[in-house]
C-alpha cells in the first residue's frame, strides 16, 4: 500500500468535498511522487511573477513516476485555488476528481478504460489559467509558444514516460511544438478534448476516446 492509495476514489468530482479538498491539499507538498513537480510548480509561479497562476500537481496522480502524460489546453477555473486572487472558486490542483463536468467525463473514461490513475499525471499545455475572473479563454498561438519551454521542463521529470494522450487541437499543437523541438521517444495518441460542449456537438467523440484509453492501458499493460 502506497501513501497515494488514500485518494482512492470511486466515483467522481470527489474534491467537491471539502475534507477530501483539505487532505489531498495538505500532500500536494508532502507526497513524494508529487514533490518535485510542485517544486517545480512553486519556481515557475515565482518566475512568471505578474500574478498569473499555476494550480498543482496531484498527489493522488503517478507524479515523477507517471508512465502516461494526458495533456489538455489550459487549467479550467475549479483548478483555480485561493492564491489566484479573484478566482477563488476550485481546488487550486490539476486532477480528474476536480468538482468540474471535463474532470467528470476523464474520470469516467479512465474507468471504463481500466486505465488507473496513479499510473499517469495530468497537466496543460499551458499550465496557467487564462481568462477573467468569470470567463475562461482559449490558448492562442503566441501562449502556446511561450509555455513550450516549460512542458518541456515538466517532461525532462517524467523518465518513466511512455505515452502522452494530447486531448484536443490546442494540446496537441502544444505537444507538436515539444515534438519538434525535442523529439521524445514515446507513443503519441491524439483525441477530442473531454469537455460537455465537444460531447455534445460530436456525437462520436465520447467512443472515440475511450477507445484512445483503452490502446493505452494496452501500452501500458493495465487493461
């Protein structure tokens, strides 16, 4: 049994309660999985200093031992933790038990997938948050670019990695940008992003990431 086995969870939006918000905060600077990717965190949010922010990474993620890197746009506002000023309305860490509709829909999927959690870390192509106080923004071009030296820190911290799941065109331009810049030996398996609106306006989309899981806890030997 490892310390992460505590964040077990069986159903989602598990950090909608508050006790579960208080512990997995409390380890996000004590688990040593998670330990040197919020090093990392707390560095960066001291290096961007013009008050934008970074949320966590999770403990109850795979951390510096994940084997799978599934990577999304940017954070989403229940990522967003008290020190992001007005935006005080989440968990303050990027993970699939987050009180939101997308973390909902990777923890459902990554279930029916047999792909276990703590064999993998999830992260943005654009680890700070974009938008207002009440609206998010999409990634353009120019804040792709800009992050691209950062997943690349953030990957040279993963030495176990084996498969990175970009879900959406903005990750997967992120990604495509790390890929030609340092060309890491990995399987690369490209899908929708998880969100109700791609659900709801592709009705295909749902299978077809599933199916993306499912090739990779093949990978990964899990199914």
């Amino acid at each position: 049994m490892t310390s992460r086995d505590a964040f077990h969870t069986t159903a989602p939006r598990a950090l909608a309660e508050p006790e579960a918000l208080r512990a997995r905060l409390a380890a996000v600077r004590t688990e040593p999985s998670v330990l040197p990717l919020n090093d990392w965190v707390e560095g960066l949010r001291a290096r961007l200093g013009d008050g934008e922010s970074v949320p966590w990474f999770d403990p109850a993620s795979g951390g510096v031992e994940a084997r799978s890197l599934f990577l999304l746009e940017a954070p989403g506002q229940k990522a967003m933790g008290a020190e992001a000023e007005l935006r005080r309305t989440g968990s303050g860490i990027i993970s699939i038990d987050n009180d939101d509709l997308t973390a909902r829909n990777c923890w459902m999927l990554r279930d029916e997938a047999g792909l276990p959690y703590e064999t993998s870390v999830h992260w943005n192509v654009v680890p700070w948050y974009l938008g207002t106080a009440t609206r998010i923004a999409a990634p353009g071009r120019s804040e792709i670019q800009r992050a691209a030296p950062f997943l690349h820190e953030v990957i040279a911290m993963l030495p176990s990695l084996e498969v990175v799941v970009p879900m959406g065109r903005k990750a997967q331009a992120g990604w495509a940008v790390y890929q030609e810049r340092f060309a890491p030996k990995v399987h690369t398996l490209p899908t929708w992003h998880p969100s109700p609106r791609v659900f709801a306006s592709r009705p295909g989309a749902r299978q077809e990431i599933l199916g993306v899981l499912q090739q990779a806890a093949r990978l990964l030997g899990t199914a």
